[in-house]
C-alpha cells in the first residue's frame, strides 16, 4: 500500500512540475510539459538558410514551428516504444558520437596555432594548382560503383582508352553510367593533378570516391587563377584544417594508447608494420622468400 501512495505520489508531482513550466525568460514554448528554449531555436536557425535582410521575428517564429511540430512526432514517436528498439539505440549513438567529435574538433580549432606569412607564402607557391595555376577541366567521365572486390579494379590498369575501359566494364557485367563533367585542379589537390596531367590526354584516369569509381579523360579546360586576398584567405583555411586534423589524430593516438579494446577474431584488425606481431610475420615472409 505504502508502494503504491508513493508511486501515486510521485506521478503527481511530475505532473504539477510539468504544469510548473511557462514559456517565459529563455523557454519559447512549452509542448505537452517539453520546454523549447532561445539556444534551440538558434540552433535551428544556424541549420537553416536564412536569406539577407529577412524578417528575424518570423524566421525566429517559423523555426519554432518545425521545432515543435518534431517534438510532437517524436512524442508521438516514444508513445509507441520507439525510442526502445534496437534500431533507435544504434543510430542515436552514432549521432551522438558525431555531434561529441564535431564539438571536440571545433573546440580544438580554437586553440589551434594562426598560420604565420611565410607559411602561408610557402603553401601557395607549392601549390600551384589551387592558386595561380588553376583550372578548370571539362571531362568525358564513367561512373560505376565500387565492385564488392576491389581488386577487379586492376582489370583497368592497363587501359590506355575510354573504350577499353567500357569494353572492361561490359565485360565484368558492371553497369556505369558516361557523361560530361567538370574537375576542379582546386579540389582535386596538387598531387593528384601532377599525377592527371601526367597523363597521355587519351588514357582515362582512376579514381575511387564515395562508394564509386570514376574513369576520365580530360576533354577541355578553363584557366581560373585564386590569387590575391581570396588565395591568402583559402591557403589560411586549408593550414589550419590540417592544424587540426593532426591535433585530432594526436588525441586519437593517445586514446588509442590508453584504450582497452577487445576484438572478436573475425573482426581483429591486421596487424601494424611496426607492432611485434606484424615484424614475425615480415620476418617469417622474407624466411621463406627464394634467394
């Protein structure tokens, strides 16, 4: 008896502090006892593309709206267990991770050293096909996905044309898609380009990226040179991702060193060139490797 007036108990307080809440002060609303407040709504408005000279109350007031309407079908959602299944765990987690690693690299970025002149300099003359010398390609491109056997893909080593790269493909039984397209030297990188021009202008280049792979030929191009205060702007940028991608993998590292990680063995990673197991079996390869 004395459970159960307890229990009676609490579920009226939870609902007399669920009544409790106003929207007031930094509470915009309040939907069935769930406050939204100013940060989520800023938080909101940071996702959205907000355009120049906008009215700021109903912007403020239309991202509330979507705010709201998502906590009801999420309600709605928790009413019927959702939030119990397996499903739901699995990706929650992910997203959380992602969110805690973005916020670890932003927060790293701030302390992150400014680039000084000379290095700035050095960068972009070592680069040239991101500043003075970029351009712009037109390409004859083939698309096809990653095959599930990557090694298939040395099937193309030797293909000096477009044509013996479909008469590869149709071959393999790969379906693939071919059609103009543009490559920026920018985006590709400096050694990538070295690497592109390189090239006979008739032989396709290689390339896997995002779950496909593309085969090229340059077919046009575009001299679009980034000079000035826009080269000095992107070259800053540039240092300072790479600033933080080496604090990022020296955290890691150091997670990793004091980590305590257990693998089933089908799922063991190989093992490093330069760790005990991996020296064995380089020893044991050049043990039985003819003289």
């Amino acid at each position: 008896m004395r459970a159960s007036l307890k229990l009676s108990l609490l579920a009226c307080l939870t609902v007399l502090a669920a009544c409790d809440k106003e929207a007031t002060g930094q509470v915009a609303a309040v939907v069935n006892g769930e406050e939204i407040t100013l940060q989520e709504i800023n938080t909101e408005l940071e996702a959205m593309s907000v355009p120049e000279g906008a009215d700021k109350t109903m912007i403020q007031k239309a991202a509330l709206q979507r705010i709201i309407d998502r906590r009801l079908l999420a309600q709605a959602a928790r009413e019927e267990g959702l939030d119990q299944t397996p499903e739901f765990v699995t990706r929650s987690r992910q997203m959380e991770e992602g969110l805690l690693v973005q916020i670890l690299g932003r927060n790293a970025s701030r302390s992150a050293d400014v680039p000084d002149q000379a290095e700035i300099s050095a960068y972009i003359e070592e680069n040239p096909a991101l500043f003075a010398d970029r351009t712009v390609y037109t390409i004859d491109r083939i698309q096809f996905p990653m095959p599930a056997d990557p090694e298939q893909l040395k099937a193309f080593e030797d293909d000096e044309t477009m044509e013996a790269v479909v008469a590869q493909l149709r071959e393999l039984g790969i379906e693939f898609t071919r059609e103009p397209g543009r490559l920026d030297s920018a985006q590709v990188g400096q050694e990538a380009m070295n690497a592109i021009v390189a090239l006979p202008r008739t032989e396709p280049f290689i390339f896997p990226e995002g779950g496909m792979v593309t085969a090229a030929v340059i077919t046009g191009e575009a001299r679009q040179p980034t000079s000035g205060d826009q080269a000095q702007a992107a070259a800053v940028q540039v240092l300072q991702n790479q600033g933080l991608m080496t604090v990022l993998q020296r955290r890691l590292k150091a997670a990793r060193d004091q980590a305590e990680i257990e693998y089933q063995d089908d799922f063991r990673p190989p093992a490093s060139p330069g760790s005990a197991s991996g020296n064995a079996a380089t020893a044991e390869g050049r043990a039985k490797a003819p003289s």
